[in-house]
C-alpha cells in the first residue's frame, strides 16, 4: 500500500481501526475521519506507535451533521493534493433512538449512509485524479448481513422524518424498529454500491466500487447500542460467544481495500446468507434485492436531495 492515499470512517475502535492499524503498516499515507474525542487521538497515537515513520493524520468529521462533514472535506482537500486512492466508508452506528440529526434526518441513516454519500460526491474528482494516474481508485463501502432484514429500501428513511420513523422499539426478533432504521442503513450502503458500480462502469470510469460485511464481530458497536438501549445485555451476551473477532471481521473491508483482485461491483464477506456470521472473507454478487434500477434510482434521488446538490458521475 506504499504510495497510496487511504481515506477511512470510524478508526477510533473494531474494523475501522484495525483497518487503518493495517494499512499503515503496509505503508499507506492514512487519513482517519472520526468525531473529535479522546477515543480518535488514542487511536492515532496507537497507530503512530507501531507506524512511526509513516504520514498518519486525523481529520475531525462528525458525520450527524453535514455541517462538519463539508468542513472535514476542505480540510482532506489541502491534506490530499495528490489524490485520493480509497475512501473507506466504514464508520456506523446501530439501533439507536428514533431521534433527528440537527440536519433533520434519522441519525443512523445520515450517519451510516448520509454523510458517506456526501463525502463520495465531493471528493470524486480526486479519486478521478488519482484513477487517470494510477490505472484505479476505490470506493469501499460497508454493509451488513441486517440489509437481509427489510425487504425494500423505502424513501421514508431518507427523507427529513428523523424521530418519526416508528419509535424505539428493540425486538430484533419482531422487526423492532431500531432494527428497521438500522437495516435501512445497510441497505442504503450495499445499493450505493449498486448504483456507484453501474454509473461507473457505463462512463467507463477506473473507479472500483466495492462492499463488505463483517459478519457478528465483537467490536464497540453492540457496546454503543446497548447504552442506547436498543439491544438487551443477555441477549448480546449470548450473540457475542457466537462472534468472530474485530481482527477477522476486518477481512471484508480490508480485502476490497488492498486486494489487486479485487473487482468492481463484488461484495465481500464471510457468504452473503443470514447466517454468514463468521469465517473467511470472500467475493460474491451484488443481490437483485438493491443491485434494480428503481432501488439504485430512488436511493440516487434521495440522496442527493438530502445533501442538496446533484451527484453527478
């Protein structure tokens, strides 16, 4: 990863940061993109700890307000004048209260999908730049085996209903609907995926776009919904011994980040069922679930009007 620009979400804890611990260490230039916090200089100064001698750097981005975001994308704009050659989109929350971002969208969708689409879009020209001059760049989204759980990506959760989206219900057995918000989300990352690949491919762009899951990884994430109250502690308790670690739940994110194999349009991940909770990372087909011309359309028109500005590849 010598010479390469890598531009990652959410580093401070689980996949992010074994991802960006990662690709430091095989010589990467790092950008980590996280809410200002002890947590996020922790997780530098641990990177620069065993990566001394490489270019690693915080950007302060939280992605509940496109505010910060449009303000950490000037910032990555002086920092990377070289070009971008991944953006990682990996920061997400789950489960959390029906309540509204100061932008008025539901906070797991502006967070897990939102801000993400707006970063893509106004960063474009530099993973063009870099794609012209290297041959490829990439877009690396991240997904999860919980876009299995809602039938439909629905308008609804993109437009400004944040706190008035079906309450706080937690029951993951019966469709609670934290986890109806939360499974729109992971939706939402796998058809952006579906719409990037598609748009790319007809321009002819040299632009990969890429998805991945973890599969059940033990990260801070459970810890997060939990004080949140979306998930039970027994209940988590018992998923977590059926868990793999935050190291080999890092496998999908980082495959589609450094693999030359790697392909456009694939999603990677321990298999693509419900029960993919473990195992080794590997390649599999955009689902015909998201990867249908009125989901990508109406995931496309909704987030741009959220952003307030047109995506255009």
């Amino acid at each position: 990863m010598e010479n390469k620009t890598i531009l990652i979400t959410g580093t401070t804890t689980g996949t992010g940061f074994v991802a960006a611990q990662t690709v430091a260490e095989l010589g990467a230039k790092l950008i980590m993109l996280n809410r200002p916090s002890e947590r996020s200089k922790t997780a530098q100064s641990k990177i620069i700890e065993k990566s001394p001698k490489k270019e690693v750097y915080t950007i302060d981005c939280d992605l509940q307000s496109f505010s910060s975001v449009r303000k950490a994308i000037e910032k990555i704009i002086e920092k990377c004048p070289e070009g971008i050659d991944v953006i990682c989109n990996n920061a997400g929350v789950m489960a959390l209260t029906d309540i509204a971002t100061e932008d008025g969208f539901d906070i797991q969708m502006q967070t897990n999908h939102l801000s993400h689409f707006l970063l893509v879009c106004d960063l474009f020209k530099l993973l063009e730049k870099t794609a012209e001059e290297k041959g490829e760049s990439r877009i690396v989204n991240h997904s999860s085996v919980a876009r299995l759980t809602v039938k439909k990506l629905r308008k609804e959760y993109l437009e400004k209903n944040g706190g008035n989206l079906g309450g706080n219900g937690k029951s993951m057995i019966f469709g609670g609907a934290r986890w109806k918000r939360y499974g729109q989300t992971k939706l939402a990352n796998a058809a952006f995926t579906a719409a990037l690949h598609e748009k790319l491919m007809k321009k002819g762009s040299k632009i990969k776009a890429l998805v991945a899951h973890p599969g059940l990884s033990n990260t801070q994430l459970q810890v997060t919904t939990i004080k949140d109250g979306g998930m039970a502690k027994k209940m988590t308790r018992f998923m977590m011994k059926r868990s793999q670690s935050e190291e080999d739940g890092s496998i999908g994110i980082l495959s589609c980040i450094c693999l030359p194999e790697a392909k456009s349009g694939q999603f990677w991940g321990p298999g693509k069922g419900m029960m993919a909770m473990k195992g080794k990372a590997k390649p599999f087909k955009l689902e015909n679930s998201y990867n249908n011309f009125k989901t990508i359309t109406l995931l496309w028109e909704k987030s741009c009007e959220a952003i307030g500005k047109e995506f255009i590849i």
